[in-house]
C-alpha cells in the first residue's frame, strides 16, 4: 500500500526502514542560479515505542545559500493502522551558488540507536535571466507558510488555517498582493481576512508577518492535503511564491445519524414565517414565506430545507438571500429562502419545511430539529372583507390614494422628493377627507340588515402573483452587504459578479417603476453631474474588473462609490 505522502509529495526518493521514514523532495531538479530552489525534507516516527535520540541532521548545503527556513510538527493517527504518528516537515530556501551538477546528500537521524537516512539525489543548476541576475532579489526574498490550528477534525468541521510571509527585509512585506486559493480536491477553502498584522521579529534573521486567514471545511474522512497558497510579489518583475501543503486527520463522522443529516456541521435553528397579518391569510391571494436557517458552521443554502409540496397550497421557485460571514469558527449568519405561497383551501393550512439535523462537534453528537411548521388560517374574500375595521377600510383607502399619487421628482437637486406647497397638501387631504367620509357612510350602510352577495377576488391568482412580482422592489441592501464582504474577504470574483447582479436589479426596479430604461431615468431624474459620477464608476468597474492585479485600496473605493451612487438611484 503506498503512502499518502507518494501523492503529497510526488516522487520522492524514499527509504523506510520499519516505523522511521526519511525522505526529501526539491520543487525542481533543474532551478535556475537566480531562481530559489526549495528542498523539503519529511521525517515520520510511528509508533510509542519508538524514541528519537538526536535531532533531524541536515545534508551538507556549502554549495548553496541558505536564504530562509521553515518548520512544523504534527502529530495524527494512522486510521488504517490505528498508531500515532509524529511527523517534522522542514523547509529550505536555498540560492544555487555555481553552475552545473550539485548534490543533496542525506538528511539524517538516529531512533532506538539506528541511524535512518534520505536518499542523496542531483540537481543541474542552469543559467538564469540575465535580466534578473542583477537584482537584489535574493537578498529580499520571501517565502511563505501555511498553518493550521487543528489537524484533527471531523468532516466538515471548520480548521483555521493561519498564511505568514518571511522575509530579511521589512519593505518585502508590502510587495506581497495577489493571494490565491489552489483549487483542493477533498476540501473546501474560504476566506477569513487578506488584512496584514503586525510584522514580527524573530530569533534569527527573518520576520514575519500573517498576510491571510483562511478557514478549511474538509469534505471527506481519512489523511487528505491541503494544497499550497500562492501569492505574487513585486521585486523588479512580478514573482509567484507557494506556500507548503499541509496534512489533515479527518475523523469519520460517528454512526447512527439522523435521516434528515445532510452533512450539516456546527450549530443551527430552523425558523419559518410569513408576511400573513396575524396568521390570517386569504384564498387565492399570494403571501410571502420565509424559511431561515441560521447559525455557526459548514453554512451554505445547500443546508436549507425546502418546503414540501401540498395539495393545499402551491409556491414559486424561492429567492435565495444569504447574510453569510466568515470567521475563525466557521460560517455564521443566516440564508433565507423567501417564497411566494398562494393557499388553495379554506380554513386551517399548515405549511411545512423537511426535516433537518446537524452534527455538533463541540459534544460529539447530533441534533435532529426535524420538521419547522407554520399554521395559517385562510378565509375567503367575503371573510376578509366582514373582519375588516372601518379603520382597516381607511387605512386601506388612504394607501390606495397615496400610490397612485405622482410624485414630482426635482431634476436639479439630483433627489427624489416631494413637492410640499399648499395647493398640493390641501388638494390631497381633501381627497382622503371625501374617502373617510364614504367608508363611514359605507360602514353605517353594511350594519343594516340585508341580502348577502357573493364576493369574488377581482382578479385572478396568475395575474395578482404577476402584479406582486412587478411591484417588488429588490432587496438592494442586501446586494451591497455581499459587497462589503466580498469586499472584506478577498474574493474579487465574486464582488464583480454581485455588482452585475446589483445593476440587473436596478434596471429592472428603475424600468417597472418609471417605466423607462436605466439609461433614460438618469438623463431625465439627474443632474449632469451625477450623471458624469455615474459613468465614471462604470469605467472604473470595467478597469479594475479585469487588471491582472487587485489593490485593496481600490477595491475599497469602487465599494464606497457603488453603495453611494446605487442607494441614489434605488431609493
């Protein structure tokens, strides 16, 4: 059976002898005299029988420089084997000094008084660019480290993973930008923080400084890699630096879960509600209901139970919206799926979510919520209107009169509001007067006995689901809370992609609600020089959007001048 370490590390020259293993790997046999070389060596202890009485010995390196190092202990089991294992990986940055053949000879150490050993292998040192040989490259170097908190975990459970930079030279530090995510194959990477902190000095010649946070959701059990982060940095070119792959124990989740488990890991709640006034709702008319998930952990809208389909009453495809952060602990915040539920019968409706369960690792156990209910009562139109108030009825009226009021809009001021003078003000509380005086006379009317009617809905359920969905107005601010994160975290990616969902949205809301495009509304509602900000954002989007490199700086600029100007338009 080969080791996980042949597919970590490549090929490797190995030799094992029992329960000691001590092997070296190099990222090329062929660097360049101007071009780091970096040689990792793995020494594993298996076993507590096994005493190690000397340090890990390194090779002769006289014929390179050594322009940095770096270290890490793990201790995990071998689930197979079912023994512990004590693991030293050691990092060298080494600086070729001549051309031609070097040898790297064998790093060793001495367990229960045998001596075990790597195997010596060469490296053909070749010209480098000349254009770089010049540079002071070397003596600036930076090489970075990737580390983790735990590397024993449950599937699914968040680790913290920890990226630090090294580096002789204080100055290095700011050249490093750009750092990204290699794609993992048994784990999931999201993003904590890209803010740098505090350099720190050392014992020996180097500092460091953490450049980035990440946390790991590990998708499968058993000894799973974690592939290096990359970065670039600007010396006189631009050079890309990898971090090392770090190894994780994933612990097989425990059996007996619960049917509903859908491989949800942390803590969580299950809420269901509606925008039905005091649970009432009626016959035929649409409601929206809302089914929230919210907690700590592996979260994503994946875990979101749907609701289960019903004779009684029938629902639209459900608008996803995630407030969603990423911290240390894991994901945290809520995604809520909102539906657009028509009731089908009179009296009692029950709507209801599937059932749902998490795993808590804090306590080794899981956690069935099983079903969310909601309960509504649905009445008919007749129902509906018997129950009302003649303050419901007023209330009704005067909503009614003040949508269908038109708003003047001042093009000069580049704002949207009222026009407050007296003809205005006293023509429309007359108009509310005159309506107040009817509903009373209508409500002194209906309290005498007479012949009952039959009172239908006005329209049908097709077009009042189609007029709820015109009058919709996109939850704007939402968009701009994906933005700050996206923004916060690092991933530019998926900045870019909201703003193209934000400015969907917005030329939808502008056209359904003015009835013009985007385009047209600016030129007509603002002044010349909102419209000149406007363009120069769209600008500066495109830019920025496909520069091979991000600045934070800029991000943070493209963000304010998005939530100032899309508020402006949406408001």
């Amino acid at each position: 059976m080969k080791r996980l370490y042949y597919i970590l590390f490549g090929l490797l020259s190995v030799i094992t002898y029992g329960q000691v293993t001590v092997f070296t790997e190099v990222n090329t046999k062929e660097p360049k005299l101007n071009e780091p070389l970096v040689l990792t060596i793995v020494q594993e202890v298996a076993g507590e029988d096994l005493e190690q009485q000397t340090p890990l010995q390194l090779m002769d390196l006289s014929k390179f420089d050594v322009v940095g190092t770096a270290s890490e202990r793990n201790t995990y089991i071998d689930q197979r084997k079912g023994i512990r294992i004590n693991q030293l990986v050691y990092q060298v940055y080494l600086q070729p000094k001549t051309l031609g053949k070097l040898k790297i000879g064998s790093a060793l150490v001495t367990v229960n008084g045998k001596i075990y050993k790597s195997e010596p292998f060469d490296v053909i040192v070749k010209e480098g660019d000349k254009r770089a040989e010049n540079t002071d490259y070397f003596s600036k170097d930076v090489f970075l480290n990737l580390d983790v908190d735990d590397k024993e975990v449950y599937e699914n459970q968040p680790v913290v993973a920890v990226l630090r930079a090294y580096s002789k030279n204080f100055n290095n530090f700011r050249k490093v930008e750009n750092i990204k995510i290699t794609k993992q194959n048994d784990a999931r990477i999201k993003p904590i923080s890209y803010k740098k902190q505090d350099i720190e000095n050392t014992d020996g010649e180097y500092s460091s400084q953490v450049i980035a946070t990440f946390v790991i959701f590990p998708e499968k059990s058993g000894n799973i890699e974690i592939e290096p982060v990359s970065a670039l940095i600007k010396t006189p070119g631009v050079s890309k630096i990898s971090s090392n792959k770090v190894k994780l124990n994933v612990k097989t989740l425990p059996k007996g879960s619960p049917e509903n488990f859908k491989n949800a890991v942390g803590k969580f709640n299950i809420t269901i509600n509606s925008s039905a006034k005091e649970n009432t709702a009626e016959l035929g008319k649409p409601i929206d209901v809302a089914v929230k998930i919210s907690g700590l952990g592996n979260l994503d809208e994946n875990k979101l139970p749907k609701i289960i389909e019903s004779a009684d009453y029938t629902f639209f495809a459900p608008k996803i919206v995630s407030h969603l952060s990423t911290s240390k602990d894991g994901v945290k915040g809520s995604v809520v799926a909102k539906y657009l539920l028509i009731p089908k019968k009179e009296g009692n409706l029950k709507i209801e979510t599937e059932g749902f369960a998490f795993f808590n690792p804090e306590n080794n156990q899981y956690v069935d919520l099983g079903n969310a209910f909601l309960n509504l009562n649905v009445l008919n139109a007749k129902q509906i209107a018997a129950n009302k108030t003649p303050l419901d009825l007023v209330d009704d009226y005067t909503k009614g009169v003040i949508e269908t009021v038109k708003i003047p809009i001042d093009k000069e001021k580049n704002v949207k509001e009222l026009s407050f003078n007296l003809k205005y003000i006293l023509g429309n509380f007359g108009i509310i007067a005159l309506g107040i005086l009817f509903l009373f006379l209508l409500y002194k009317l209906r309290s005498k006995p007479k012949s009952e009617k039959e009172i239908k809905p006005i329209t049908t359920i097709t077009e009042e689901e189609e007029k709820i969905r015109k009058q919709l107005k996109p939850d704007f601010s939402s968009y701009f809370n994906y933005l700050k994160l996206a923004k916060e975290s690092g991933n530019f990616a998926q900045f870019f992609k909201t703003y193209e969902e934000l400015h969907a949205d917005t030329e939808l809301y502008v056209e359904n609600k003015f009835n013009m495009n985007l385009k047209v509304f600016l030129e007509e509602y603002n002044s010349a020089q909102f419209n000149e900000e406007y363009r120069k954002l769209v600008y500066a989007i495109s830019m920025e959007k496909y520069a091979p490199i991000h600045e934070t700086e800029n991000i943070d600029e493209l963000y304010n001048n998005i939530l100032s100007i899309y508020t402006e338009i949406t408001k």
